[in-house]
C-alpha cells in the first residue's frame, strides 16, 4: 500500500446480521479500491430505525436509505497528506432489500455501496448529470477491477 492510500478503517456491526457475510477484510478491499488519498474511515452496519433516525436528523428524511456518507472534513483545503475522514453508514434491512429487488447478492451490492460511499468522502457527488456520469464510470471500472458486474447494468 503507497503512503498516498494509506488507510484507517473501523468497521462497526450495530446491526450484526451481514458480519459473517462481510467480514472486515472483504470491506478492507473494497474501501482500498476506491481510495484516492490517505482516509481514516468508519464503516457501520445499522437496523432500519438506526439508518432512518440518521437520515432525518441530517437529511432531513424520514426514512431509511441504504447508505449515508457523512464527509467530515468535506469542503475544507487540507494537506496532500491529511486524510480523508469520514463515517459511512449501510442500512443493512434496505441492503438487503435493494440487493433481492436489482437480483444481485448481498455482497455485490455492498461492495457497489461501500465504494459509493467512499467516493462521496472525497468529495464526487451526482447532484449535476455531468457528475453522475463520472461518478458511476469510477464505480463500474472499481467494481470491475474487483470482479464485480456493472451495477447499472
């Protein structure tokens, strides 16, 4: 691993159901693929009432989404080598259901999601179509590389 990607991960299991499915190493390869930068990172697991008191405290929604990214020093001009600090956040009841309705398995969609969300810590969105489009190139040749289908296939 290259001081550029060096990387701090946590990975949380409030919710304990997908711990045997995605065990931290699996994450670990995943979060390492999308780095761009140095990241000090957290990855937790939540139930549906954890994932949707989250999302209507910061979002303003209520309901339960399948992945928040909570970018903490977004925005903000720092250091070549100061991380990327972030916490993301998988609903695993929405995982789940999301995974069974696109016919994909639990572990494909995580992997699409934990990379989804590792990007949005450095800084991609998809507000705008032009940034939608790049954002989802990235993902697909990430997932790809990992030997993952196309998500928006």
């Amino acid at each position: 691993m290259s001081a550029k990607n060096k990387l701090s991960l946590s990975v949380q299991y409030a919710d304990t159901r997908l711990q045997d499915t995605l065990p931290r190493p699996k994450i670990r390869r995943w979060v390492q693929a999308a780095l761009f930068a140095p990241a000090e990172l957290t990855i937790r697991f939540v139930d549906a009432e954890e994932g949707r008191s989250l999302n209507r405290e910061y979002r303003d929604k209520d309901y339960a989404t399948n992945v928040l990214t909570f970018a903490y020093n977004e925005g903000e001009e720092f250091a070549e080598d100061e991380p990327t600090r972030a916490d993301i956040i998988l609903c695993t009841e929405v995982l789940e259901k999301e995974a069974a309705e696109q016919k994909k398995t639990v572990e494909e969609h995580a992997a699409h999601l934990i990379i989804h969300g590792v990007l949005h810590a450095q800084g991609y969105d998809h507000l705008e179509d032009e940034e939608a489009a790049e954002m989802e190139g990235i993902e697909t040749e990430l997932l790809a590389a990992l030997g993952y289908a196309d998500p928006y296939a």
